[in-house]
C-alpha cells in the first residue's frame, strides 16, 4: 500500500506557535479586499523588518528608485547612502 499526502482542499496550514487570536483573523484575510490585503502584507513587512533590522523593497519601491534614478531626482550616491543607512544594501 503507497502512502499519500493528506488533501488539504482549501486549508490554510500554519506552524505551531502562532496566537490563536492571530490564526482567526488569517483565516479571514480571503474575505477582505485586495487593497485591505495589501496594506495588511506592508504592516507585516515593517514588523518583519523591525524584527529582523532588515528591510526587503517591494516591486513598487524598487521601481520607484530606477524611476528617480533615470529623472535625476536621486543621485546614485543619495540612493546608495539610504540603502546602506537602512541596512537594504
């Protein structure tokens, strides 16, 4: 007889040690609309960079920076200064 996987059909799994508080409210985030997620995924990116000292850019930040780069608004060495102050380099 061949083992198989459970079917998790539609179950959102996660770790032991997550607040019980915390797993209700992500088993209603599919509900929320698409901005709501949003903002809630950049609050959880800042609280992960606090704990973490590490900031990751988003997609939209990233471009926003080759933006100002190519129009001049932002000079390299700017650029550079706040990524390094930041600990994003």
């Amino acid at each position: 007889m061949i083992a198989q996987k459970p079917r998790l059909r539609g179950k959102i799994c996660y770790a032991v040690g997550i607040t019980q508080t915390t797993k209700e409210v992500l088993q209603r985030i599919p509900t929320w609309p698409e901005e709501d997620q949003e903002e809630l995924a950049e609050l959880a990116r800042e609280i992960e960079s606090r704990r973490t000292g590490t900031y990751v850019l988003d997609e939209d930040e990233k471009n926003a920076i080759e933006a100002a780069r190519r129009i001049g608004i932002a000079p390299d060495e700017a650029v550079a200064a706040l990524w390094k102050r930041h600990s994003i380099a």
